[in-house]
C-alpha cells in the first residue's frame, strides 16, 4: 500500500466512531510514524533493511569553514537505529559506486585523523550528529561540488503520498491494527467489511 492509503484507509476505518472528527489525517499519520519506527526497530539484520530505504540523488555537499570539514544535511528524517550509521544506509557518489564511504564516529575520526591510514585510503568516513552528516578529511572539493547519493531509512511520514511503504515484520493488516489501538484505544474497531452490526 501507498503511504496515501493507509492514511485514508485508516481514517475511513475510524470514521464510525470519529463522531467528532477528531482523528485527523495528519493525527494518523504521525501515529503511522510512531509505529512504524517501531517497527523498524525490530528489524535486525542490515541487509534487510534495504527493503526499507529512500534514495536521494544530488545532496549538496558544503565546506563548513570554521571547522574545515565538509557536511550534508539530511534530506528527511531518519529513523534511528542502533549502529553506527544510524537511519543512513548507503552514501556515495552520484556518478556511482567508485568510492568507499564508512560510517564512523566522531571520536573515531579523531584518533585516525592525520595518521598514515588515513593519508594513504580513500574511504571518505561519515559520521551524524543532529541533522547533519560531517565527512572527514577525505572528502574532496571535487566530490563535495558533484555532490552525493544518500539511501537513508526515512520515517513514515517522508515517504511521497504515493510510495509503496513496506512494512516491517508484520502484515498490512496488523499494521492498521497497531496504528489504530494507539490512536483510539478504547475504541475496538471491526476490521471485517461484513455490514454486521
């Protein structure tokens, strides 16, 4: 399903007991968010989560002058999960996949920076902190001006209307189910299309 339609399917779901049009469409979907994160935290294995992710080409790369390190800001909000790379699944070039970038720490970057290892490989380390991903000191002037390719795992809400969202370990249905008992908990729905009153 769209991310569209499980926001109106949702809604049209609630609309017998939503007497007062109190469950807004944006209400569901920030509880669609809080789920789906939820979700996505319980998926364990990394190469599952490219089942998950949201590609965006041409990421501005800027030269941040007072530390002489270069940065992106995240395009959408990530989910963060727990490892290094956080909701970052891939970064590269837009030309393709010629580069090495690895997720780091800051801290990490501080002990390598100016070694020999360092000096000699071109992997570019990345590292999040806030909204911004800082890049070490292999990032290029001419890659950064290229810009670069980020496959990020986005919260529900970033995904287009019209996405196809995958849900994480479990169905459709028990989805809808989930975001429904946090939205109106003391209000059991009948999820059968049977007119049974």
């Amino acid at each position: 399903m769209t991310r569209q339609e499980y926001i109106d399917f949702i809604s049209n779901v609630l609309s017998p007991i939503d007497k007062t049009n109190r469950f807004h469409k944006e209400n569901i979907r920030v509880a669609c968010d809080f789920v789906y994160a939820e979700k996505m935290a319980q998926v364990l294995d990394s190469a599952e989560l490219d089942l998950f992710t949201k590609e965006y080409l041409a990421q501005d790369v800027t030269l941040d002058a007072s530390r002489d390190l270069y940065y992106m800001d995240l395009p959408a909000a990530i989910i963060p999960i727990p490892r290094i790379s956080s909701g970052i699944q891939y970064i590269n070039t837009n030309q393709g996949m010629a580069l090495d970038f690895c997720p780091t720490t800051e801290r990490e970057m501080y002990y390598i920076d100016g070694s020999v290892t360092q000096l000699v490989d071109t992997t570019i380390g990345y590292w999040i902190q806030g909204t911004k991903v800082w890049f070490d000191n292999s990032m290029t002037p001419a890659i950064a001006t290229a810009g670069v390719r980020v496959i990020l795992i986005p919260r529900f809400s970033e995904f287009d209307k019209d996405d196809i969202v995958q849900i994480p370990n479990c169905t459709s249905m028990q989805f809808v189910q989930e975001v429904i008992q946090l939205i109106a908990p003391s209000a059991p729905v009948d999820l059968k299309a049977n007119n049974a009153g």
